[in-house]
C-alpha cells in the first residue's frame, strides 16, 4: 500500500469541506440578469454603472459581517440607496437564492 494515502485522502476532504467557489460565468440566471450589471459578475461592484451607483463589494467579508439576511432580503425586494426594488421581478424564493450567492461571494480569510 502506498505510503502517501493518507495524505490524498485528507486532500480530498479539504476540497469537499471547502465553500464551493463559483466561476463568474457560473452566476445564476437571476443574478446576471439583475446584479451582475451594477455589482458585476465577480460581486466586486466595479462595472461602470456600479462604479455610478456606488455598488456593493460583495467579495468584502468584513462590510458581509455588517448585514443580516433580512437586511439583504430587504434591500433586493424593496431597493436601497440607487438599487431599484425587485419585488414585482423575483418571487420571494428567488431573492433568497440570491441573497446565498451574494454571501457565497465574500472572501474570507484562510
């Protein structure tokens, strides 16, 4: 039996216990469709319009650490600041979906 087994089965259970990294091009429909303009595909808010709008990090760990889930719901369904509402756009089932991505999208720390 080979020596270094351990070592690759350890390997492999980082990888699966690790928060799953999502490519830009991977963003759900719903978040390209509404988000991705201002907030951009990577979350970081450095689009044009975002840039416009003063959007969002979403990639900002620590400002992540500053908002509840409620705090995000409400911003999506009833608008903030420049972002328009999405009430009448996404069911309440679809804003909880994005509410995930936008917190699958901050860096933390390793």
């Amino acid at each position: 039996m080979p020596r270094n087994k351990p070592i690759a089965v350890l390997s492999v259970a980082a990888v699966l216990a690790a928060p799953p990294l999502v490519a830009a091009d991977q963003r759900s429909e719903n978040f390209q469709m509404y988000c991705s303009v201002c907030h951009g595909d990577d979350g970081r808010g450095q689009t044009e319009e975002g840039k416009k709008k003063g959007a969002r990090d979403f990639t900002n760990a620590r400002w992540q650490d500053t908002v509840d889930d409620a705090r995000l719901v409400r911003s999506i369904t009833k608008g903030h600041d420049k972002m328009p509402s999405f009430e009448k756009k996404l069911s309440a089932d679809e804003i909880k979906a994005l509410v995930a991505e936008v917190r699958s999208l901050a860096k933390r720390p390793s």
